[in-house]
C-alpha cells in the first residue's frame, strides 16, 4: 500500500495514451470465458486489484485463468453446469461488481458458497440482489438480514423467470439478475427507470445469449450452452480516460489525444456533459470491437461553463461525478448535480468525500442529499488531502492539484483497484 504523495502543478498535457482495459468488461469477459465450453484469449485485460479479484473467484470454483505480465489472459471455463463447489469462502476484494456479478452466476449453482469482501465492501447494500433473486427462488442469507456480506448461497434447485422492475438503475443489480437468467427455466424480464451500462447485454450477445430489448426492458432467454468466441478484446476504460479528459480540459495548454477509448453510449454522459460546458473533445477512429464501439479521442484546453446535470443523466456517469466536480470548480458559474444518491453508497460517501476535500483545497461546494452544488472560481489552493481509500477520490483529487497549486494525497494506493499505472500515466503526459 503506497502512503502520502505529492503532486505538484503541471503548465500542460501532451501526448498520446492508450488506457486501461475496461474494468466493466474485464469482469464479464472472465465470468463469461469461465463458462464457456472452449478456451477464450482475453485481449486488454485490466489486471486491477478489483479485475484479479474476479480471478481469483473463479479459479477457486474450478476455472483455469492464466493470467501474462502485459499479455493477453487464457481462460479455460468449465461449462454452463460445470463448475466446482469451492472449499473456502470466496473473496472479492474491494469490488462491489464481483460480488453482485457472482451473486447471480453461483445463485443457480447445484453447490454451497459465500461471498465477502473486504471492510468498505461489507458495508455496501447486498439487499437490492438478494431480493430479486430471491423471487427466482435462489437461496440467498446476508448479515443483518441479507442487507450486507458475507452472503451464503445455498442449492436451490432450478430457477424461475420472473419479471421485475428495478426500483433503481444499476448495471451490477441488472447484470446479478442476468446472470441468473442463465439458469433460469424460462425468459427473464428487467426494467429500469434509466438506461444503465448494458455491458452485460452487449457482452451475452457476444457469448450466443438470446438478449432482447424493448426500451427499458431487456430480456433474456435462458440457455444449455455458450458459444464462446475465440477471442474478447476489452476496449480501453471510459471511466479510466475522464481523469485525462477532464486533466486536458481545465489545464491551459494542454492536448491529449486518447487512443482505443469505449465509447458505449449508456458510459459516455460525462462527455455530453463536459460538451455543453464548452469542453473541445473530438471523437474520431470511430468502430467496433466485438459488440462494443470504440474511438479516440481528441482533447484541448477550453473554457468551461456551470451547467445543471439531472438524474435521468446520473446512470450514464455515475462512476466520473467525482471527477466531473473538479471541472465544475474550474467552469464560469454554477453546477447542480441531482440524483446522485447512489454515490453515497460506493467505496465511500463519493459526495461527502468530495465536497469535504475540495472544500478543503479552496472550492466552493455545498453537500446536498442526492448530489452537489459547485460555485466555480478556478482558484484552488494545495492542500494536505484524504483518499479514503478510494481510487475515483483519490485520481479526482489528484486531477485537481494538477490544474491548481498541487495537492498532497494521503494514501495514493487505491488507484490500484481501477488504473494501476495512474501516476506514471500522467506523468509521462507533462510538459
């Protein structure tokens, strides 16, 4: 665990960088592959603390994952119905997708199992899975009654489609139901108020997966078999690249242009919303990889603009808010983000965490209960600031001594969980 880290002011970014692998879609290509009948290359892996805690899971129920220094992962799944019953408690780290994701895979698995994680995850709600697979007729016991992990899943049988409304938008919910759909002795409806990620749905597609949607129904027909392609290329992380493309935007001088990028449309809020501040991001190179589209993108330096984002937007850049709110700070006026209540239950309280440390560097951000205030000026000071082990806190954070007087993190790494070579990265794109 890396401790304190300074960082100073930068006078510009340049350059070209390719980004992580995709976290989202590094942890679907390795479920996916662990059950598939044929062997899967996995290309781009993003071998992140959270990604190789999803390994780790699955090779304890029987998959062989190898995983090369800088090269592609082999997988060698076990089948739909061929996984192994694990002989310890299975542990998914800081990553809140392994444990809803798995919940669902091992819901309709002939064996027992637990899930944990470690102390910021066990304190994040399981109740929202626990529940609708529940009414497929999974077995599911969490602490305090099924609200927290550990979870045990017990056999339950075969399961049963249902249809269910989703009283909140979320891709890992959506995606734990999904996953059980797979087992289930009929189709399985979803609906969502908002359109979250649909990775799942593009990545089952990719795997043979009956997947049908209809607005904000997504459909899925439950199957005997995958059929697996050879190889799985994971687009570089959107979410990786908004600390870049905010950096680029509110540092004078700066142009950075972004290479092998997913731009699937239900990530990609923040740029929609950095372009009606005034941000000049250019998408080019625009095709596809797999069932997911890709692009580079071009960033300069630009004036920016408060502008108010609504919750119906909130599924779309849930996971760059707090990146979003250090450009805030560095726009002309006023920046209303509402309906962001789900931040408050990440890693961390992310809107808590960053009013209070932004506050704290000289910004002006009031805390309200489902989102933030922000009062632009550009004019942050250094300060000594808290990550709380966060890896978004902390990169956002890191982004807002770039563009100010600096800033000293007290704890840099938990940018591990999600862009390992985060520093180096920005480092290496200084003038």
């Amino acid at each position: 665990m890396a401790g304190k880290m300074k960082i100073g002011p930068v006078r510009g970014l340049s350059g070209t960088i390719a980004v992580p692998g995709d976290k989202s879609l590094s942890h679907r290509s390795i479920m996916l592959a662990g059950l598939a009948d044929r062997p899967v290359v996995v290309r781009n892996f993003l071998a992140s603390e959270d990604c190789l805690s999803t390994v780790s899971c699955m090779r304890a129920l029987g998959v062989s994952v190898e995983v090369k220094p800088d090269g592609p992962v082999l997988v060698q799944g076990r089948g739909l119905y061929g996984l192994r019953e694990p002989d310890n408690v299975l542990d998914a780290g800081n990553s809140g997708t392994t444990i809803r994701l798995l919940s669902g895979l091992l819901a309709g698995q002939p064996f027992f199992s637990v899930l944990t994680g470690d102390d910021s995850l066990r304190r994040r709600p399981m109740a929202r899975i626990v529940t609708p697979l529940t009414q497929m007729g999974a077995r599911l016991t969490g602490r305090e009654k099924s609200r927290y992990a550990p979870v045990a899943i017990e056999a339950s049988g075969s399961l049963k489609g249902i249809d269910y409304t989703m009283p909140v938008a979320s891709a890992q919910v959506k995606s734990a139901i999904m996953f059980a759909a797979l087992y289930a002795d009929s189709p399985t409806t979803i609906t969502e108020p908002y359109l979250s990620r649909d990775h799942t749905e593009r990545m089952f597609i990719q795997f043979g997966v009956e997947v049908f949607r209809n607005g904000l129904t997504v459909k899925v027909n439950p199957v005997r078999t995958l059929i697996a392609p050879a190889t799985v290329e994971v687009p570089g992380d959107f979410s990786s690249a908004a600390f870049l493309v905010v950096a680029a935007t509110i540092i004078p001088g700066s142009e950075l242009l972004l290479t092998h990028v997913g731009v699937n449309p239900t990530r990609t809020g923040l740029l929609e919303v950095l372009r009606q501040m005034g941000a000049d991001i250019e998408v080019v190179n625009q095709r596809l990889k797999g069932e997911e589209p890709v692009a580079d993108l071009w960033v300069r330096s630009a004036r920016l603009k408060g502008v108010s984002v609504g919750s119906e937007m909130i599924p779309r850049l849930i996971d760059e808010i707090p990146v979003l709110a250090v450009a805030a700070l560095f726009a002309e006026g006023q920046t209303l983000i509402q309906g962001a209540e789900e931040l408050r239950v990440k890693e961390t309280d992310r809107l808590r965490a960053m009013a209070c440390e932004l506050n704290r560097m000289g910004g002006n951000i009031a805390e309200n209960p489902d989102g933030l205030l922000i009062q632009g000026n550009g004019r942050l000071k250094s300060a000594e600031c808290l990550t709380y082990n966060d890896h978004r806190v902390a990169m956002a954070l890191a982004v807002a001594g770039m563009a100010a007087e600096g800033v000293e993190l007290n704890d840099s790494g938990c940018v591990a969980i999600s862009f390992p070579g985060f520093f180096d990265t920005m480092a290496g794109c200084c003038k």
